[in-house]
C-alpha cells in the first residue's frame, strides 16, 4: 500500500574522490488503495491560557478586538462544526497555565455541546506557563490510541519548564505522535517550537497579530480559524503512519543528514535506528533527502547502502514492509560525465540549504548587518531561482529592515525561520555553476 522512489543527485560519480557527498531522494506515495482507507482520527488540542492569552490580537473594527484566546476557542469551535469530523474521530481539549488540567478527554467529534462548552471553559484560567506539563497530559490522552494521532499545541510565550518539554517531546516523537506548533504573537520561543516540530515530523504554524499586517508566510491572527481547519484536514489525509527507514551502509559510507523536504521540511533524527519518518498522506506522499559521505572508490559499478522501510495503514488495519531498497552508484574517472547533475534532486538540496542561510543570516543580523544582507541576498536568490515567490517575498522585506538599518524585527525572523520549514516547492530545473556543483557535491 505504499510505493518507494529512489534517485541519486547524478547518475556518475567520480572515482579516486575522497569525501565526496552523495545525495539520494526518497519519495514515498500511498498507492490507490490506501488512500482510500481514512482512518479515525485522533487530535489533542493542548491550549496556553496563560494571562498574556488576552491580549488583543486583531485589527480595531467595528466588532470588539479579538485576543488570542477568543481566536482559540473560535478556531475549535470552527473544526466542530466544520462537517469535516466523522464519529469515530476523537478530540481532547487540555489547558495549561500554572498548572495543567484536561477539560475533555478524548471525545466523539459528534459531541459538540461537550467539546464546546469545554473549550469555553479555556476562559476560566489564567496563570503562568508550564507547556511541558500540559504536553504530558496530552501525550498520555493519546499514548496507545489507534487511527492517526496528531497533538496541536497552541502557545504565545516562553515556559517555565523547557526541560519538562525536551523530554516530553522526544516520548512524542517516541510515541509517533506528530505535533502541529501554533506560535502566536512575537514573544515565541521559536527554536524550541521547530525543535518540537522536528523531532515529531510536524508542522510550525506562525501567527502575527492582524496590526503588523503579516504577509504569507505568517498566518494573521484573524485567519488562525481557517489555518488550523487547514492542517486539520490535512491530518485526515495522513493514511500512511509510523513510517520508519532503517539503513545499512558499506564500509566507510556514512550517513550524515536525513531531511524531509515535501510537503514541510523538517530534520529527522538520526540519533536511533530506525529512524522515524513520520506520516505520509496525499497523492504527493512525502519526499526526503538522504546525505551520505562517500570514500574514494576506483571505477566501477558498486552498491553503498541498503534501505528498509516499515508502515502501517490504520484505516486498513494494515501493516506493512517494502522491499529492501539498494542504493547502487556507478564511479567514472571521467569528470565531464560525473558533473551531469539531476535537477529534480538538487531542487530539494537547494531548498534545504536555504533554511542554514536564514538562521546564518538571522544571528550575523544582531551584529554585523551587512553580512547579513549578503547571506540573505543568497538566499534570496536560490528561492527566487526555485520559483519560491512566498519566501521570495518575504527575504525581500527583511532585506529591506535591514537596508533601513533597523535590523531584523522578532517577528520578521520568526516568519523566515518558520517560512523555511513550511514553504516548499517543486521546480523544473536549477541551473547550477561549477563553482556550487563543486561546494555541495565535494568535488
């Protein structure tokens, strides 16, 4: 029920090469039959309602302003009665402030007077903000659960109990259990909400405050409703779960960097075996680039790693194991013939490499300014060239912070940090120079 593609950034490497990178795109589709199979779904809508939850986040109209907590409570109140859930779907409602407490358990989606009067009742608390402890009693809801499982974190600050979080986040990630991060606002602690995301194969969302007028990739805070319905149904979609890759490499090839670069970009943490994949959903699946080291090898035809990938599709109570997957390379002396590079993967390499140049720009913006306009300017060039317009446009009004010597604002670097990760595309072609096809490939 799952299908497997696999392609080499070029077909020749060069012989006599020491430390040469080999990249290898891994594309993995539901086939027909699993698409079909929608399993129940399983989501725990874990919710900050600490005091800073009030403040006022959407622009003055004729209607009152609206704060962060009005949005939330509008957002769940929008998924129960968007038709979108079936009755075997569950949801949960935990709040955390002080102290965390569950105000559903995990309830039918065909309950709404329930679920809705406990999402009203995320009004009734105000405090401090301890997200781990609220992660926990969102884990534990859905710890063992069968369907897909998606946890939705909704937060607008820093936590008093960030280590509380670190290992709660890796039992996530342990557990399958991908997170959907909902930063809101510009005090966010942006590392830690991607290194949540990364470790669980899920998605940050960024949300700004409707007065900064936010501009894609920022989500305003008046059209949080809508986004969260979004990744909503995208969650139902996920019909392909618990992916996990195993991978074997001959002697003196190593492994250095899995990346997931479609639908989202996120790093897949190679501290175990077998490494965890996350969920695929959609015709498009998911793709993920695989960086290895290569050793000097003679001319010759020789294989330099072998791939396991284990799945299961809850919708068809089924799980299931692909054939093991070989990746062969062919070594040449010839030079002409092993700079004949494949631009389909080298799109995904570029685009992966545009989110080290945003956080490179990110931290040389806080001391040297003009460095940091050369690195954002690259980078701006590589999405430009990948027919990126999203991030285009978004590095082109960092770029003209910086110009105004004003530096990058909080939120800007927050929307390109996040932008990295949820903005990709698919291109036709990317013409490279020798001098990149040298710095990347290590010839």
């Amino acid at each position: 029920m799952l299908t497997a593609h696999l392609q080499l950034h070029r077909d020749h490497l060069l012989a006599h090469q020491e430390q040469q990178k080999l990249f290898v795109l891994l594309t993995l589709k539901p086939d027909e039959s699993a698409l079909k199979a929608r399993a129940p779904l399983r989501v725990a809508f874990v919710v900050d309602t600490s005091g800073s939850m009030r403040e006022g986040v959407t622009a003055p109209e004729a209607s009152k302003v609206r704060n962060k907590m009005d949005l939330v409570i509008e957002s769940l109140q929008n998924i129960l009665t968007s038709g979108l859930l079936i009755p075997e779907d569950q949801l949960s409602i935990v709040q955390f402030d002080d102290r965390a407490s569950v105000l559903a358990g995990l309830t039918s989606g065909q309950q709404r007077v329930k679920l809705l009067a406990a999402a009203e009742r995320l009004e009734w608390h105000f405090g401090g903000t301890h997200m781990g402890a609220g992660m926990t009693l969102g884990r534990e809801l859905l710890q063992n659960q069968s369907g897909v499982t998606r946890m939705v974190l909704l937060t607008d600050g820093q936590t008093e109990d960030e280590n509380l979080v670190q290992s709660e986040t890796r039992l996530l990630a342990e557990q399958h259990i991908p997170v959907t991060t909902v930063g809101v606002g510009d005090e966010v602690n942006t590392e830690l909400l991607i290194s949540i995301t990364d470790q669980t194969q899920g998605k940050p969302m960024d949300v700004v405050p409707d007065h900064q007028h936010p501009q894609p990739p920022a989500v305003r805070a008046s059209d949080l409703p809508a986004a969260l319905l979004g990744d909503l149904r995208q969650s139902v979609s996920e019909v392909v779960t618990q992916v996990n890759l195993s991978v074997k490499t001959v002697r003196e090839v190593t492994l250095g960097r899995i990346t997931r670069v479609f639908p989202t970009q996120t790093e897949v943490d190679l501290s175990k075996q077998p490494f965890a994949l996350g969920n695929l959903g959609g015709q498009g699946g998911a793709s993920f680039i695989l960086e290895f080291t290569l050793p000097a090898r003679p001319p010759a035809r020789i294989r330099l790693a072998q791939l396991g990938i284990t799945y299961q599709v809850p919708g068809a109570q089924f799980t299931g194991e692909l054939p093991p997957i070989d990746v062969v390379a062919e070594f040449t002396s010839q030079e002409e013939v092993a700079g004949k590079l494949k631009p389909e993967v080298m799109q995904f390499v570029q685009q992966r490499n545009v989110e080290g140049l945003l956080s490179q720009a990110i931290h040389e913006s806080q001391s040297n300014p003009e460095q940091a306009q050369k690195t954002l300017q690259l980078a701006r060039e590589v999405t430009k060239r990948l027919g990126n317009h999203t991030m285009t446009q978004a590095l082109d009004r960092a770029l003209q912070e910086l110009g105004a010597g004003q530096g990058l604002t909080a939120s800007t670097s927050k929307t390109l940090r996040i932008g990295a990760k949820t903005q990709t595309v698919k291109s036709a072609d990317i013409p490279l120079s020798d001098e990149e096809i040298r710095r990347i490939s290590g010839t």
